[in-house]
C-alpha cells in the first residue's frame, strides 16, 4: 500500500510518504508556519526521493486536528483535493491519536492549545479506545490521575503513516474529510464575546 500523508497541525509541517516498502518524510524547520506556501514542494519533493508520482500513492492521510485553525485547513485542503482529482481513498489520522501512538493502558495526550488551555484526549488501552476528547485547562488535566502525554515536534513520521495504514485496513476512510476542531477559533471567541 502506497501512502503519503500530511500533518499541517502544528508549527512544523510533516510530509511523508511509504512508496513500494521505502520511507521518505521532509520536515519544515522550528516555527516556519508557511505550510501553505511548503506543502506542494515538500509533496514533490517527498514523492522524488522515492521516484514516484502522486499517481502512484492508493492512499492519502491528513492529520485533521486538533491543532492550528488555519494549519488543519491547508493539509485537509490538499489532501482532499489529491483524492478527489486521482479518485483515491482517503483517510484522517486524529492528533491526539498520533501524540499517543503505540502507548498502552490509560493515559491522556495533550497538545497546548495556549493561554492555559489543552486540547486532550484520554484513552483505555490503546488509542482505539477513544473515553473523551475536550478541551481542558492545565488543572483539569492534572486531575486526572493517569499519565499526560504533550506533544512534541517535530511529530513522528514513521508513527503517522502506520495509523493512516491501520485506518485503511480497516476500511475507516472518508468520503467528505474535513477538519476536527474542539473549540471555536479566537476570532471566533472575540466575536462572541467569550
């Protein structure tokens, strides 16, 4: 199964790709939040270094968040447009599953959404086992009493693309992939009032 996926949800945009076994991902350096200007030349340049074309991947994956509001925006965007055009399957990879990826038992993965505020997610047993996802404060998390995962950059490559793999097997693909947000946007919240 030939695999590219993006994940545009944090500062660092992450593009890999596993084409006929080989495994090849571009980074973007710390705090460039330019994705939309990198994505289609890491995409290209990804897909060169393992002598492909976007014909031959089968399958797309974006990480669809939570993360940055216009960050999701740019990796869903693209993602989507490469299954529509080249009628691919594709499939949406949750962050907060990436964060715990491989971990077992239950504990909680957290991204600092800022301002004392987290997106979390807590898990039974592995990340098929979804108990909640919200947005919570520093505090919340602390009352929970099992262990706090924090997402680190750059995001793991290798971990991505094996989700999205497992998501495919199982046949988890979306026909209208779209962003996973937990809480409005700040201009959303300002004009609102909150």
């Amino acid at each position: 199964m030939n695999i590219l996926a993006v994940d545009s949800t944090t500062e660092r945009l992450l593009v890999a790709a596993e084409i006929n076994g080989k495994y090849f991902e571009k980074v973007s350096d710390e705090n460039i939040k330019r994705h939309n200007g990198l994505l289609l030349a890491y995409v290209d340049e990804v897909l060169a270094s393992l002598g492909a074309e976007l014909s031959d991947v089968d399958i797309f994956a974006a990480v669809c968040g939570p993360g940055s509001f216009t960050g999701i925006r740019v990796g869903v965007a693209a993602i989507k447009a490469f299954a529509l055009a080249l009628g691919k399957p594709a499939v949406a990879v949750d962050s907060l599953s990436l964060i715990g990826y491989g971990k077992s038992g239950d504990f909680i993965t957290a991204i600092d959404a800022r301002n004392d505020n987290y997106y979390a997610a807590m898990f039974s047993g592995s990340v098929e086992n979804t108990v909640w996802e919200k947005s919570v404060t520093k505090s919340e998390l602390s009352s929970y009493n099992v262990s706090v995962t924090y997402q680190s950059l750059p995001v793991n490559g290798r971990d991505l693309i094996a989700l999205a793999k497992e998501r495919a097997e199982k046949g988890l693909f979306e026909s209208n992939l779209s962003p996973v947000y937990l809480k409005k946007c700040q201009a959303e919240r300002m004009k609102d009032g909150e």
